[in-house]
C-alpha cells in the first residue's frame, strides 16, 4: 500500500510537472505574439503618419504649380505674361460714393470684365481682389511681386466735392521702365472705344501700389462718381464693358509691341 502510494504522488507530480511546462510553453508563445503586434502597431502608426506628410509635400508640390500657371516662377513652357489686375478699394473700404453707389463695385464690375476679355484671349490673369473685401496695399503689391507680374493695372473712379459737372478719364503711370507706354496704349484705345473726355496721363505718379511695384504699372480713374451723366454710364454694364475692352486692346498692344 505505501508503495503504490509513493507511484500514484510520483505519477501525480510527473503529471504536474507537464502540465506546468505546457502552461508555460503557452505563455511563452502568448507573450511572443503580444509581443510582435506590438512592434508592428508601433511600426504603423509612423507609416500611417507618413502617407500625410507624403500628400503635404504633393500638395504644395500641386500648389507650385498652380501659382506657376498663375504667373509665378514661369517655366519655358509657362512663360505667357501674367497681368495683375486690381480693383481698387473693397470690403469696408467703399473708395469715393455718392448716395448707395459706391466705388468698390464698379471698380470690381469692371475689372472682372476686363479679366475675362483678357482670358479669352490666352493671357494669365491674376486678381488682388475677386469679391468684395478688403485688401490692404501692401498685399497688392504683395500679389503683384509674388506672381512676378509682367505689368500692373489698377481699376478707380473720380470724385470732386461740390461738383457734378466735371468728367472724363485720367490715368497714373508708375516710375518704373515702360509704365509710360503702357499708359499710352492704354489711353488711346480706351478713349477710342468710350468716347469719354480726355483727363490726360499723369507721369511718375507716387500712389502707393504704383510706387512699390516693380513692373510697368499704371492706375486707371475711368470717370467721376460725382458727376451725374458719368455716373449713370458707369453703372451700365455695357459701357463697363466698353471701359473693359479698351484697356484690354490696350494692355495686348503694349505687351504684342
């Protein structure tokens, strides 16, 4: 009895002893397995934080040359003249205004036209402002150098206090080389094409946006708000674009020649 009772302890003990070693042969492989997913979690999140920054560089990438067809850094085969158009005032800002007409709006009026004669004739066209809102001066001129354009034209319209007789255009040139000529070209198609009383060009003119451009550049006052004749063209679509035509026959002459 005391012998079958010392084999049955021993066959009890071997017994234990090999469900021990099962057990930790299993926790063993558990803790391994645990152990490489957590390697490859770690390793994932950093190749799921790569894709982003891979589509960040592709995006600027794509926005490079976005700003390239828009006239910046021009390539050989994007070297088309890149024309800044700016219509003045904005936003808060109403420029000159008589009653509810205010000057930001038909200066936006006309320049969107302007823009779309020129695209229509193949030129790369960049605006300071394409909705009403307030751009400061410096970010003018800030587009114009950033886009590298080859020239600058700024859209105005006139007032005089107390006065609602005087009409007519005038037009700034800018100090830099060829803004002379561009305002030449421009006058003479724009009167052709209006018929409006002849203001004259005012030469090296130290306006702030024609002052701190460095490319040809000229500032366009297309009539008096003030004047009541003057004002009611100018709130007509069709002698807006009348105005649009002229300074975009003008604008092509200048860069053909």
């Amino acid at each position: 009895m005391i012998r079958q009772r010392r084999r049955e302890i021993r066959r009890r003990r071997r017994r234990n002893q090999i469900i021990l070693r099962c057990l930790s042969f299993a926790v063993a492989v558990f803790a391994l397995t645990l152990g490489i997913k957590g390697v490859v979690e770690g390793i994932r999140p950093h190749q799921e934080e790569a894709k982003p920054k891979q589509y960040a560089a592709q995006a600027k990438a794509n926005s490079s040359m976005k700003l390239l067809s828009q006239g910046g850094e021009k390539s050989q085969e994007d070297a088309k003249p890149c024309i800044i158009l700016d219509a003045g005032h904005g936003g808060k800002d109403p420029g000159t205004l008589w009653g509810d007409v205010y000057e930001k709006d038909i200066n936006l009026a006309i320049t969107k036209k302007l823009e779309q004669v020129l695209v229509e004739q193949g030129y790369q066209v960049v605006m300071t402002r394409e909705e009403d809102e307030r751009v400061v001066l410096k970010e003018r001129v800030q587009i114009a150098q950033e886009n590298r354009g080859t020239l600058f034209v700024s859209i105005h319209q006139n007032a005089l206090e107390n006065d609602t007789v005087t009409e007519g255009m005038e037009i700034y040139s800018s100090k830099m080389p060829d803004s002379q000529r561009l305002a030449e070209n421009i006058w003479d198609s724009l009167l052709a094409k209006t018929g409006a009383k002849d203001k004259g060009i005012t030469e090296n003119s130290d306006l702030f946006v024609l002052d701190n451009t460095t490319m040809p550049a000229c500032l366009i006052e297309t009539g008096f708000i003030t004047s009541s004749r003057e004002r009611e063209l100018l709130l007509d679509e069709e002698y807006q674009q009348k105005i649009a035509q002229g300074i975009a026959e003008g604008i092509i002459k200048f860069l053909e020649s």
